[in-house]
C-alpha cells in the first residue's frame, strides 16, 4: 500500500484546518479518515466531525460568502 494518498489527503486536510483558522472556526475532530486508508484501493476522505451550532453557523456564513475557490 502506498502512503500518497494519505499524503494527498493529510495536505487537503491541513489546507482546510488553515482556511478555517483563518476564518476564525476550528474543527476539533478534522482529519483523515483511517478507515477509508485502510481499504485495500485507499480511497481517502477527510472526516469533518462534529461541530456545536455557533461553529455550524459561522461555517455556513464563510461558505455563502462567494470566496471559495475550485
């Protein structure tokens, strides 16, 4: 098994935490889903988690801002 898609997915994830950083919302429980990785063809996903309605909110408002880019 190779690691680059765990290194793929780990630069996603640390790309998102900063973007929410800096938008002022923390995710405690952002990472790179193991169980996924673990697959025999690793098809990687980033696990959000759980989040309290204030962070809800405040993700919401900085996604319906227009600033995301593809």
């Amino acid at each position: 098994m190779t690691t680059e898609p765990n290194s793929g997915a780990q630069a996603a994830c640390d790309e998102l935490a900063a973007a929410l950083k800096k938008a002022g919302i923390v995710l405690p429980s952002l990472g790179v889903d193991l169980v996924t990785y673990s697959a025999q063809r690793p098809s990687v996903l980033i696990e959000l988690g759980r989040c309290n309605p204030q962070t809800a909110r405040k993700l919401a408002a900085a996604i319906g801002d227009g600033s995301a880019q593809s």
